[in-house]
C-alpha cells in the first residue's frame, strides 16, 4: 500500500516536502521516513477516526510537523 507522507518544519513554516513510501501500514511509513533521515520519532499520534497519524520528528537541523494518510 501507498502512504503519502506531508512533512512541514516547524521551525520554517515555508519548507513543506511531500512524498510517498511504500509500506503495509502507517507505522512502518513513519519508521522508513524516520530512518532514511537518520531523525528521532517524537511523537506519533493515530487518531481513532480518520485517515491520517500525525508525528513530529527530530532532525539535525530541524523540527518536522508530519502527517501520514494512505492513498
């Protein structure tokens, strides 16, 4: 399955990336894109409604606000 993954730094509110991970579920979506930029995993929320997780992640430089949904 397909997860697209929004990613938006916090501390620039113009950077935004979008990109998508092949995955079985949204867990394993976070954990590849976490891993691929050598980050730290924060916070991972999955809401019981709806079709999206939200994360924030720890990079060298940066702190990433990141949504997670299938499609």
């Amino acid at each position: 399955m397909q997860y697209t993954i929004e990613a938006r730094e916090l501390t620039n509110g113009y950077a935004h990336r979008t990109l998508t991970i092949e995955a079985d579920d949204a867990d394993q979506a976070i954990d590849r894109f976490v891993r691929d930029r050598n980050a730290e995993l924060m916070s991972f929320t999955r809401p019981a409604r709806g079709p999206e997780s939200i994360a924030t992640v720890k990079t060298e430089d940066s702190i990433l606000l990141v949504r997670v949904y299938s499609g």
